[in-house]
C-alpha cells in the first residue's frame, strides 16, 4: 500500500469526516425519548456511506485502475454493513432494551465494554473476510511471491492459540475472567439484536454483504490474473479491511455517544 499515498490520504480523510459524523450527528438532533430516532440513524449512516463510498470509489478507480464492476461489488457490500452497524444493529438493541435490562458488568455504555464488544464482532468479520480472501486468491497463486496472511488460521496457529489459553486459565483464575470479558459483551451485543424484530433484516444484509463481498473478490482476483499483478489483489483486500476496521472503530465512538444521550436500562449485579 505504500505505493498508494494518495489513496493512504483519501483513506485518512474518509476516517476522520467519518469519526466527525458519529461524534456531532446524534447531539445535533432532539434528545427526548428512551431510544435514538431512527431518522438520526438513517442520517448518520446515510453521511458515513457517502464519505466512505467516495473515498472507496475514488481509490479503487483512480489508484488502484480496478474496473468498476469491482468498485460497485465493493461499494454495495460496504453500504449493507453501515446499514447494519449504524441503523439496523443499534436500533434492535436499543428496542430490546426497552424490555430487557443489561448486566452493567458487561454494558456497552462503558469505554472499555464497548471496545471488546467491537473486538470480538470485529474478528466474526475478519474470518469471514479471510475466507472469502483465500477462496478466490487460488486463482492468482502462480503470481504471489509471499501471502501476508500465511499462516493465518492454521492449524499449527490453533493448537499455539489453545496451549496458551490453556496455561492462562491454568495459572490464574483471574485468566478466565479476562478471556471471558471480550466475548460476553459482544455475545451480549449480539444477543441483543438478534432478539429484535430486526433480526431477519440484520441477518439478510450481512448474507447480502458477504455474497457482494465475494463477488468484489471473484472480479479484482479475475482482473489481478488478467493483468498479471497479483499486488491489485492484495491492495484491495487491504482497503477492503480497512473500511471495515474503520467501521468498528466508529461503530465504539457511536455506541458511547448514543448511550450518553439516550441512556441504557441496566442491572447491577449484587
């Protein structure tokens, strides 16, 4: 990517106007009522996605020269997980919440809850992008000299991951909390939306988004074998994961303000 430094920029652009949406939208509207409006979650995606899908259009066209049929898979799979993470998510937790108190333990009103709530939701993403990025990636693997991802998720990597985990919760029973916290609060998230009426829709749209997402990598690895360039495929996976790191990153931002404005119902555990 280091190639690319104007693209780097219209990617550091696209984060920062983002952030600034997330931080100035939901306090610039009416703040009565127990939950977010849904019309100030439809204006915050709507200003995310028209940021983001400039930044990701124009990179990928003018830097990357990736056709625009990959541009347009990309840009339609982006715009279905800033619907789910900015209107559809938020606003089935929130709904749920109206009925279901969350443990305060492990609410996402809190910096640091909400922070491994995303970590845990982010690495559901990573995986399935991962997989999606290997699948297609055979057809180029005459061109690369080096996978930057190899290794990742093997085998010889799970067993590694499991010993340590193992000597962790062995060694302290302190461990085990510390293991458990990222994944309680996102399950707890999760559970959450899931348990709305809006389930179907999130479900639907991440579907939506991940058969996009494959077609986006079915064409830029068609275009990286065709031009003979397997360094195309690569930088678009990596714009590709940048946008949705960014998204959960703004995704914590959003989550803190929403809360601090239309505050959670929560339990304390005695």
């Amino acid at each position: 990517m280091r190639e690319y430094p104007y693209l780097l920029l219209k990617l550091a652009v696209a984060g920062a106007l983002s952030l600034a949406v997330v931080e100035l939208v939901p306090r610039s509207v009416d703040r009565t009522g127990a939950e977010p409006p849904v019309r100030m979650l439809l204006v915050t995606a709507v200003l995310i996605g028209l940021v983001c899908v400039a930044a990701l259009l124009w990179g990928m066209v003018s830097d990357l020269r990736l056709p625009a049929k990959v541009a347009v898979y990309a840009v339609a799979f982006n715009v279905l997980v800033i619907l789910v993470k900015f209107v559809l998510a938020p606003r089935g937790f929130y709904d749920v919440n109206q009925t279901r108190t969350l443990d305060s333990t492990f609410s996402i009103d809190n910096e640091l809850m909400a922070f491994l709530a995303a970590a845990l939701i982010f690495v559901l993403y990573f995986a399935a992008y991962v997989v999606l990025y290997r699948f297609f990636a055979r057809r180029i693997e005459h061109l690369r000299e080096h996978d930057p991802l190899e290794g990742v998720g093997t085998g010889r990597q799970l067993i590694v991951l499991v010993v340590v985990l193992a000597l962790l919760l062995s060694g302290a029973g302190g461990a085990l909390v510390l293991v458990l916290i990222p994944v309680v609060a996102g399950i707890s998230y999760l559970d959450f939306v899931f348990s709305s009426g809006l389930s179907v829709l999130v479900a639907l749209a991440l579907a939506g988004a991940t058969g996009l997402a494959a077609l986006a990598f079915d064409a830029s690895s068609e275009r990286a074998r065709v031009v003979a360039d397997a360094s195309l495929y690569m930088s678009f996976f990596w714009v590709g994961l940048y946008f949705l790191a960014l998204y959960h990153v703004l995704w914590v931002v959003y989550v803190l303000v929403l809360t601090s404005i239309w505050p959670l119902k929560v339990v304390t555990p005695k």
